[in-house]
C-alpha cells in the first residue's frame, strides 16, 4: 500500500496505482453490544456467517489473548489431547487456510492438518455477513472487500486462484459497470450535513477531484468561500506548479517528508475545514489522513493534487483520471467479499463442510456446515472459538501447542506449526524466540477499521441518491455504499428497488495527530476507540448518518432497517511502511523481514509479515512458511 519513491525512481518517473483494499497492551476494555441474533429467514442451527450484532472482533473471540498480552495470564494446566498432526496452524484467515492447501498439495492428501481460530467463523478478515428477509438471501462484506489487479499477482497466487477455479475475467464480466466501488468512472457523490439531512454534491466526486468532467460546476456547488472553492479548482485542474520555487533535488525530498495535509495547507492554501474532504478516500483506502501520508503517499493513493505537480506533467499528464475512472481498473469482487476466497478454501480442504457446493460457480450461495469442520475423521481440521496461547518446540521432533476452548485448557502435539495470526500475539506466544525477532514482531501496529452492513427492507430511498458510492467526510462513517453488485458465485444481487439490500458504512477510526504522533501511535489510539465503542452506540450512530442522508427521500430508520451488523477490526490491515516515520533500512533488516525469520518447526504466515495488507501478500506468507517447514529437512 506504501509506496517508497527512490531517487532512481524519482527521475526516471513513477507510475502511480490506486485500488480499493480498504481495501494493535495496555488496560484492554472490550464494552460489547448486544448478543449477536441470526436475522429473520435464517435457519435456526449455528451460523456464523448470519449473526448480527457486534462482529468481527466479536465477544468471545479476544478475552484470553488479551488477558496473555496484557497480564501474561494463562492456564498452568492442560489437558492433552491423543491428537497428533503432520502441521499446526494458528489462524484460519487467508494466510492459514492458504498455508493449509499448500502444505496438503506438497505432502499429499493423507496429511493430517489441524486448523485453530480464535473467532467463530474463518476467514480472518475476509467475514462474509449474509441477511435474510422476504424468502431472499443478501450479502454483505465484513472485511477484506476484493481481489486488488488479479492479473498483477505472481505465479504462485494465481496458482492459488487456478486451483480453486476462480476465473477473474467472469468476475468482471458478473459485476455491474455501475458499481462504483469496482469502478469509480460510475456515479459516486459526496455528502455534506446541512440543516435538515446532507446537502448532495454530484454526480461523480472522484473523477472531479483529478479534473474531469465538469468539475468546475461541482467544485461551485461546494458550502464553501468562493475563494476556497478557487483554490480546490486549482488543485484538481492543474495549470500551477505548487513546488515550482524548488529545484528537482529538493522537490523529491519535499514530496517524502512532508505531509499530504502540510502541502495542501501550506502550499495550496486550503482551510483546514477543507482538508477533511480530501481525506475521505484516503481515510477508507489506507486507514488513516493526510496528515499521516507524505505527499507522495497521497498522490500513489489517487489523492488529488497530480496536475500540480508540474514536474511529472509530462509524464503521467492524465494517468490519475485514467485509474480513477476505471479504464485500467482491475480490481475483482465476489458479493461477500473475499470471503468467498475462503469458503472456496475450506470448501477445497474439507469437502464435507460445503457437501453441496460445486466450487467457483455456486460459492457465494452454498450453505456451509459448521458441524463438519472438525470431524475426527477428517484429514484437515478446522477448529473454531480456540485461542491458542502457547507455542513451543519439543526437541528437534515435534511442536507443542497450547490452547483454550470453551473454558477448557488443551494441549496437542505435531511435526510443524505455522503460525498465521497477528505479529504483535506471536512473542506472548512464543517467548523462546530470539530478543531480536521478538523486538522486530512488535514493531508494528495494525491500522483499525469498521465495517457496518445494514440490512433495509427496500431499496427506494437508497435508490434515489442516484449511487451507490457516497463520501460522507465529516460524518462517523466516512465511505456509505451498496454491497457489490454482481452475480458471481450464483449469487443474486438485488433485482429493483422493490428487493431488499445490504448497505455497507466504513469508517476508520485512527485519529489525526494533535502534537508530534507517530502513526504507530495514532492507529493504537484508534484500536482503543474500536474496543472502548460499545454496539448500542455503533448503532445509533448508523440510524442517525442514514436518516440524515436519506431522509428527505422518505427513508425511515425505525420502519425501514432490518438488521445492522457490525464488524469492528481493531486488529485491522497489517503495517506497511510511511516515509514520514519509518527509516529506510537495509534489504532483509525491516522489522517485518527479521520478524518472520524460521524458528525451526515454526514458521510465520500472515499479511504482516509482508508488511501489505493485502490477500495476494497473505497467500505468498502462506505458500513461503510451508516451503521453509517442507524443506528444512526436518519430519
């Protein structure tokens, strides 16, 4: 996601790419909502997938790993288990379930593989959130949102891909052009409150913040001073060098040290009222403001300002509108997300949990059965609601694992364990690492997020803000959108405003610096406004922002919202470098390089450990662990 601009790169050009990848103790105080419900129409056995409520960091899934980092409180005792298995895996997000097939595919079905998550659902953060109401299933996206420029992956990710039979290019053929989350060419508007509800500025905010179409007009229907609607112009049209008293060297060191907020402040002149609708995006795509990008982190993330950079002019004149209008846009989408990655995941690992599921073509709508997940007759195991609180090495033979379930302190042995949770839990768990590695582990902070699906009866008053993508920059949810539009999957998105639909609000919750604040700091405070945010107060501030935004369209929160889910992330993206609080260092000595080095029989696989947040990272931490554990030498 962070992008680090050589001075090679610098003078010989850069090409500027943006996506969608919206898409971490101290005193820990977890305030949670009300008990999750299966919504109307879904059956009434456990399942995951259609509880409402407080989820992704639900209750129940961090209590004991907090109580281990924050108090290194755990069991004394354990009850070991006759269980033993070729490979261990901590954490069944992609990572894990990636790590999984790649280990089954070296070693042979017959591998016995044993799956732990701490949560009660896989996945990780690709959570697929599913509503039922009027005999019609809708889905929603609880995390992870998509596949980021597919064709762009390595061999082995699209190996991956091939192997799970998810063909890309009917992908984009199944998704509607008029999703603007797949493609910001369609319509998308900015939100602004005003007395009465929120003032709507049209009909496509993002293409007219890199000055296309007749940004002009939607810059003048701005609240805002004449004067400061001039210098927004400015900014998206081009037509001024804002660096032009610097020489070359000194604007390369400009635009990487000094932040995206500074610039437009000092150098644009902007108010700093104003700022705020220039973080909207940056705020859903990376999780945090411009006061926290350097200039060229901003402007590799689509932000607006390329055409005033007067020294790239000549090189990328019009490559900002070309990405933001979704010409060369290649980000992919399944209806809940990438959580059909996963379905199709364990779907491929333990064929009886989706015993009706064909694979790529029906993923989206085939019920899964939990109860099979851990069969003890089953090669791959997947078990859920287990918080695993030790790792150690037995010998040169085996890895020891200890872990909690329902209350219940286990223990289980096997040959090899990859370890695919966050970095910041791994040296709680494995206190026998080196100072060093431990040290590198928790260097990092993960970037918290929330993600509210709500499910409303109709969709009519939705329907009339005339998008289905809206910036709400001074509002608790900053990015309001439909859920995707598209079949793939065998899935069926809504036919008409007459159906029911899911709306999906993201916010990011990583406050803006007030004195001299790391990043690293900032996303900690907001992982604590994550957890100390009670779901009654998530709730009405989701009835609140859409009565405001869709009221004067008769919308009603009370008669017309059928179910809210909230997936609250406080462990959310992994840590990826920024220029303006990251030293450079050395190839193999950045923390997440030392931090993911073999521990013998253990190895590391998770986005962090690539420091990317992104699913073809986390499936390449996957296939890298298994390799080091298979060609060691050692089982």
């Amino acid at each position: 996601m962070s992008l680090r601009i050589t001075r090679r790169d610098f003078l010989s050009g850069v090409a500027i790419g943006a996506g969608t990848s919206l898409v971490a103790p101290s005193q820990l105080l977890a305030q949670v909502g009300s008990q999750a419900s299966a919504p109307e129409g879904a059956a009434s056995v456990h399942y995951p997938p259609a509880l409402t409520g407080m989820r992704g960091s639900h209750p129940g899934s961090f209590e004991v790993a907090h109580a281990l980092a924050r108090d290194g409180d755990k069991p004394t005792e354990y009850r070991e288990l006759d269980e033993h298995y070729d490979l261990i895996v901590v954490g069944a997000g992609i990572s894990g379930l990636a790590a999984a097939w790649f280990y089954r595919k070296k070693q042979g079905p017959e591998a016995r593989i044993l799956l732990l998550d701490n949560h009660d659902d896989f996945g990780g953060h690709a959570k697929r959130n599913e509503f039922h109401h009027d005999g019609r299933m809708v889905l929603g996206v609880g995390g992870a949102q998509n596949l980021e420029a597919p064709d762009s992956y390595s061999l082995i990710v699209k190996g991956l891909l091939a192997d799970l039979g998810i063909d890309t290019k009917a992908m984009a053929a199944n998704t509607s052009k008029d999703f603007a989350m797949a493609n910001l060419g369609a319509n998308n508007v900015l939100a602004l409150p005003a007395e009465g509800g929120h003032e709507i500025v049209g009909s496509n905010w993002a293409l007219a913040m890199h000055g296309a179409g007749d940004y002009t007009s939607l810059v003048r229907a701005l609240p805002i001073a004449p004067a400061e609607q001039d210098k927004l112009l400015s900014l998206f049209g081009g037509g001024k060098d804002f660096l032009d008293d610097l020489s070359l060297r000194e604007k390369y060191e400009y635009i990487n040290t000094v932040s995206y907020s500074r610039f437009l402040l000092d150098r644009v002149g902007l108010q700093k009222e104003t700022l705020e609708v220039l973080d909207a995006f940056l705020r859903v795509l990376n999780g945090f403001t411009g006061w926290n990008h350097s200039v060229m982190e901003a402007l590799t993330a689509a932000a607006p300002g390329l055409p005033g950079m007067g020294w790239l002019a000549g090189k990328v004149h019009s490559l900002a509108k070309v990405v933001v209008a979704g010409v060369a846009f290649q980000a992919q989408y399944f209806p809940d997300g990438n959580a059909s990655v996963a379905r199709l995941l364990v779907h491929r690992l333990i064929p009886a949990a989706a015993p009706d599921a064909t694979g790529f073509e029906d993923i989206a709508t085939s019920r899964f059965v939990y109860e099979a997940l851990d069969r003890d007759d089953g090669d791959t195991r997947l078990r859920l609601s287990s918080t695993v609180v030790g790792v150690r090495l037995q010998g040169d033979e085996k890895v020891e694992v200890d872990y909690v379930r329902a209350g219940e302190a286990l223990r289980i042995a096997g040959e090899h364990c990859i370890l695919a949770c966050y970095n910041r839990l791994i040296p709680h768990l494995c206190p026998d690492l080196p100072s060093r590695q431990k040290e590198a582990l928790r260097y990092g902070a993960k970037v918290p997020l929330v993600y509210a699906n709500v499910l409303l009866k109709d969709g009519h008053a939705f329907s009339k803000l005339d998008a289905n993508l809206v910036a709400c920059p001074h509002d608790p949810f900053t990015m309001v959108s439909c859920a995707p539009i598209t079949t793939t999957g065998g899935y069926e998105p809504p036919r008409g405003p007459d159906d029911p639909m899911v709306v999906l609000m993201m916010a990011s919750p990583t406050p803006a610096p007030q004195d001299d604040e790391s990043l690293r700091d900032l996303l900690r405070k907001g992982r604590m406004e994550v957890y100390t945010t009670s779901f009654e107060t998530y709730e009405e501030r989701i009835r609140d922002q859409l009565q405001s935004l869709l009221g004067q369209h008769g919308f009603d929160h009370e008669r017309d919202i059928g179910a809210i889910t909230v997936n609250r992330w406080p462990h959310g993206y992994a840590y990826f470098y920024v220029s303006l609080d990251d030293p450079d260092w050395p190839e193999g000595q950045a923390p997440h390089e030392l931090g993911r080095a073999q521990f013998g029989r253990i190895s590391i696989a998770n986005s962090d450990a690539e420091a990317t947040p992104l699913m073809d990272a986390a499936i390449e931490a996957g296939w890298r662990a298994v390799t080091e554990q298979t060609l060691s030498g050692q089982g």
